[in-house]
C-alpha cells in the first residue's frame, strides 16, 4: 500500500483542521455541541480500533476506562463546581491539557495492569473479564464519597478566553478544544501504527507464534497495545466528560463500551481511515431515528429503543456482510480493479 | 453461626442459578465454540414468555415448561438465523476471533431494545409459586423457602438430565463429536449443522430455567432494565470460565463457588463489593488456573 509522507500527512491534518474550525463558524450551536460527542467518539472509538485492529484483542471494558479518564480529569481538574456544590474539593487545580495527561496516564495505567492479565488470555476469556470490569468498575465509582457517588462530580472546562473575542461561544470552546485533540491523538496513533510498534502488532494479530518464531515478545507486545489504547480510552473519556459537565457511573456503563465497539466495527477495525464514519452513525441514527418517529407518531419506548435497535442491527449486518469495514472493503476491491487493469 | 448457615444457603440458591447460567453458556461453547453473551438477553426474553403464558395458563411449573420451549426456539433460531451465517461468511481477517463476541454482543442489544417495546419499560410481577418464607427450626426462621428448595432441586435434576444426554446418549456423542471436530463428524455421518442447533436449543432452554427461577427467587418483578439480569450475564459467564468452559460438571462448580463468594462478601465484607466481587474471583482463578478449574491444560482454544 503506498504511504503518505510524513509532510503530506501534516498538511493533510493541518487543511483538516481548517475545514472543520470554518465548520464550526458556520454550522449552528447543536451541531458544534454534536461535534464535540463526535470527537469523543472518534478518539474512543480508535482506542478500540488500535487494540482489536491492530493487536487482534478484544476489550468490552473500554468504556469503564473511559471512566478512568473522566474521573480523573474531573478530580485534578477546575475544582469550581466541586465548591458550588458544597463538595470537598481536591485542591488539585490543573490546567485543561495537564487534566487531559493525567486522565491518559491514569487509564494507560489501569490499562497496563489489565493488559497483564490480558496477555494471558485470549478471545472469549478476554472478552469476559473486560466485561466483569465494564460492571464492576462504575458500581466501585458509586461507593465512594470522594468520587461523588451516584451524583459524580463536575468536570467544567472553563470559559473561552477574553481574547478570542465575543462571538467565540461555550459550545465553540468545547468543540475546538475537543476537535484538536482528536487530530493530535490521531495523528499520534497514525505514527504509532506506521512505527515498529504497528507492525509488530500486526505479527501478532496474524499468529501469535510465527511472531514468537520471528522474535517478537508477544506478551510485552500485547500489553503495550492495551496500555496504549487504554490511555486514548482515558482522553476519549475527559473529553465525553468535558462534553456533559459532569463525570458519573450512569455515564459509563457497558452500553458506552458496547458502543465503542459498535463504532469500531462500523468504521472497520483494521484501519483509522474510517474512525470517523463509526462516530458519526452512532450521533446520527438517535437524532434520525427521534424525527422520523416525532413524524410517525409512534409512543415513547419505540422511540427511546429504536436507535440502539437499528445500531445493533447495523453492527450485525457489518459483521456479517463487512467484516473488515466499508474503507478496507472499498480499497480491496479498488486493488481488484486495478491489477484486473495491468 | 446461624447467620453463616443462611448466607451459606443463600449462596447456595444463588449459584444454582448461576450454574444454570453457566450451563446454557457452556452447552453453546461446546456446540459452536462460540461464547453467547446475548444468553442473558435470551433468558430475560423467556422471562417474559413465561409472563404471557402466566396469562394462559394457571400454573407456574406449565409456563415455564413453555418458557422453555419458546427460549430453545429463540435460540435455534438465533443459531440458524445469524450464527450459522456469520460464521460461514466471517472465516478470517482480524475480525474473525471477535466475530462471535461482537454478534452476540449485538443480538443481547436488539433483544434488550426489543423487550421495552413489546411489555414496556415498567416492571411485570411474577408470583412464586411456592411461599419464599423460610424454614422455621423452632424459633428462628432459616434463609431457605420451599420456593429455595424447589430452585436446587430442579437445578440438579437438569444437570443430571444433561449429563445423561451428553454422556450416554447418541444425540451427546453426536453433540461431542461437532464440538471436537466438526469435519470429521460430518465425515463420520454426523449432521454438524443440526446437531449445532440443537446445542443452542438446549442452551436457550436452559437459560430460560435460569431467568424464570432468578425472578422467582428475588421479588418476582421483572423489568428490561433489570439489575439482576446484568448480573446473571456476568456470573453465568464467570462461572463458566473459572469452571473451565468445556465440563458441565465445572459449570456448576463454578456457579456455586461464585453464588457462595457473592453472598459471604456481600453478608460479612461490604454490599459495596457485591459488584466487584465476581470480577476479583474471575482474575484470582484464571491467574492461578487460566485454563479453568476442571479445564485441560491446553484446552483453551479460542
């Protein structure tokens, strides 16, 4: 496959960034906000696509670290809500981008314990012990009155800077802080993926013993690309938190780590091209699904489980009929068409 | 002391059911070699089934009779309609091994989506058929009902039922012979793709003993959003695994050793740990034992 260089893919980022900064100004306030979710999604969806793409793991408990990350950046971070709501603040107060390093380096370290154990297991026995951590994790948040129990915590971003000028709203704020991330996070992850490390990973995901045969350490391997992908997990989470405000259990529940996955299958887990088509069905198809139904006129639950309905429904279908995602099944069949051509 | 003695049948009662669980998932893996994580889903939708039939019929031992019936239809065809075709289309690429998990994981979120809108979103009550107030030893009241007793004694006739088939009948062998290799079973005559159904047929039955008797045993209501219901997804996984995914018999081993952790930390440690608990248990036993209690060493095919 030809490779971009590494100047092309920085301006490439960079005319990226530009079309959606001109978005944002354009698009009214519910978009920008939509966008921010997108963001999140986008980050937490490659933390999965790095670990089950890349490394050939399976985790359902992604969502749990995206807890990780929240809360933490929740207890390092602006502690102005924590006081108006008469909590016992941290006394921590960190900057924006230092709260979203802690959430990264908190979840990368829960995730390298985790990734231990995951070495050790493979497939179904992974899957269910990231499961039991996807329950049991937000039910731990829950006890602990530093932790805010069932009510959680504020995690407030701030205001816009003075300097920006008037026109620059909260939601704006949000987006771009939100959207730059992301381009770097996945800028960073592109590099990862096209350095030693990617292509080890790759071995790996072939067969765990030719790379042993070719002197790969599998097991250290492994737990890099959990911890990694943990730590993008943790950003993806500080960012879900900086989008609603607040951290909280009911925020991190299986049905975010299903997600993750839903969206990681959709945009096809072997590559980043697609990260974004995942994100944005999963942002879509609710907001879809509630005007269709307003239309209809159908009662209330159909409308509350329609969404996740027809998402699973979609993660099925891919399964099925895409199992390597529409990017990767588009570029199969565009090298069909060309060596058909030579 | 009295108190230990009532946590101990509490745990006891509770790991039956999870054996239950357990059993279902088990009865799947060995069939298809494929963990189902929508058995829960599965089991919550025989729930209701058994709810509708309650409308019909008077007796509750006849509706879960058909709860059962209509959970082993679900899954057969569950197993016809997507697995089998899934695993005929989804052979490789990196997404093969996670294939399976994702598919189940899918169909547990379509059955939990399809549920609120067919009985709605509120809580349905379904009444114990026995009285759930304890044995009395003269003047204190023991932690275990008629209904209790009930749940053990059906839970270890099914086993026993299970075993029977697996082990002495033809259908069992021919359910063994699949699993081993499905290729040489078809050679040897075996109709592999019937055979799996019935696997699943088994296992969807199961599972609906093991939803109907988990709703029986606690309040009696039933909702879609039901805690415990996430819970029997998880315990009925976990027991499976630390009893070694391949053995019946570890199934239920497994079941019980995690209904008795969950009830003694839940009575002596702290409820705060009630959700945690199965998850510390799950990582002691696979670090100690990755392949399972009565796992065989090198068994762990994935």
């Amino acid at each position: 496959m030809h490779k971009l260089s590494n100047l092309v893919r920085i301006i490439l980022f960079i005319v990226l960034g530009v079309v959606i900064f001109i978005l944002s100004n354009i698009v009214d306030e519910y978009r920008v906000t939509q966008g921010t979710t997108i963001a999140a999604y986008v980050v937490g969806i490659a933390s999965i696509i790095l670990l089950t793409g890349y490394s050939g793991q399976v985790s359902l408990g992604h969502g749990a670290l995206m807890g990780v990350g929240g809360y933490t950046a929740a207890l390092v971070g602006d502690q102005a809500g924590a006081k108006l709501m008469g909590e016992t603040a941290t006394g921590v107060n960190l900057p924006i981008p230092l709260t979203f390093v802690a959430a990264i380096l908190a979840a990368a370290g829960i995730g390298a314990l985790l990734g231990v154990a995951a070495a050790r297991l493979s497939g179904p026995y992974l899957a269910g012990t990231t499961l039991a951590l996807a329950v049991g994790l937000p039910s731990v948040a829950n006890q602990f009155k530093s932790l805010g129990g069932e009510q959680g915590l504020f995690y407030i971003v701030g205001d816009p800077p003075t300097a920006l000028g008037e026109g620059v709203t909260q939601s704006k704020w949000y987006f771009w802080i939100a959207a730059l991330t992301t381009l770097i996070a996945i800028f960073w992850l592109q590099n990862v993926m096209r350095s030693r490390y990617g292509r080890i990973w790759k071995a790996v995901r072939g067969s765990d013993v030719a790379a042993e045969l070719a002197g790969i350490n599998v097991a250290r391997a492994k737990i890099l690309a959990f911890t990694l992908s943990a730590g993008l997990a943790g950003l993806a989470g500080a960012l879900w938190a900086m989008t609603i405000g607040t951290v909280s259990p009911s925020a991190f529940q299986l049905a975010l780590s299903f997600s993750l996955l839903t969206g990681a299958v959709l945009s096809g887990v072997t590559t980043l091209g697609g990260v974004m088509i995942g994100a944005v069905i999963l942002v879509a198809i609710p907001e879809i699904v509630h005007s269709v139904v307003d239309r209809v006129g159908a009662s209330q639950t159909v409308a509350d489980n329609l969404p996740s309905l027809i998402v699973s429904a979609l993660l099925i279908l891919t399964v099925i009929f895409v199992p390597n995602g529409p990017v990767e099944q588009m570029r199969s069949k565009s090298m069909k068409k060309k060596a058909r051509h030579h | 002391m009295f108190e230990f003695i009532n946590t101990l049948l509490i745990g006891l009662t509770s790991g039956a059911i999870y054996a239950l669980m357990a059993l279902s998932i088990v009865l799947v893996w060995r069939s298809t070699r494929v963990i189902n994580f929508a058995q829960a889903g599965q089991a919550l939708a025989s729930s209701y089934f058994g709810f509708e039939a309650l409308k019909y019929v008077d007796s509750f031992w006849l509706a879960l009779i058909i709860a059962m019936v209509g959970g082993a239809l679900l899954a057969a065809f569950i197993e016809i309609a997507f697995m089998r075709v899934m695993l005929k289309h989804t052979t490789s690429g990196p997404i093969a091994n996670v294939a399976p998990i994702i598919a189940t994981l899918g169909l547990l979120q379509i059955i939990h989506s399809t549920i609120p809108m067919k009985w709605g979103g509120a809580d349905v009550l379904i009444t114990p058929p026995l009285s759930n107030v304890g044995f009395s030893i003269g003047e204190e009241t023991l932690a275990f009902s008629p209904m209790k007793l009930a749940i053990v004694m059906l839970v270890t006739l099914l086993l026993l039922f299970f075993t029977l088939i697996f082990q002495k009948t033809n259908i069992g062998l021919s359910l063994r012979a699949s699993a081993f290799s499905p290729e040489l079973a078809r050679l040897a005559g075996v109709r592999v793709d019937r055979i799996r159904t019935l696997g699943w047929a088994f296992s969807g039955a199961t599972g609906s003993v093991a939803g109907l008797l988990l709703v029986v045993n606690g309040t009696g209501s039933l909702s879609p959003t039901s805690l415990e219901f996430s819970l029997l997804l998880i315990s009925g996984f976990i027991a499976a695994v630390i009893g070694g995914l391949e053995s019946l018999l570890g199934a239920v081993i497994g079941g019980l050793l995690l209904g008795l952790v969950t009830a003694f930390v839940l009575m002596y440690v702290s409820d705060s740990l009630f959700f945690i608990a199965p998850f510390i248990v799950l990582l002691v036993v696979l670090i100690a034992r990755p392949q399972g209690i009565l796992g065989k060493k090198g068994g762990r095919r994935a």
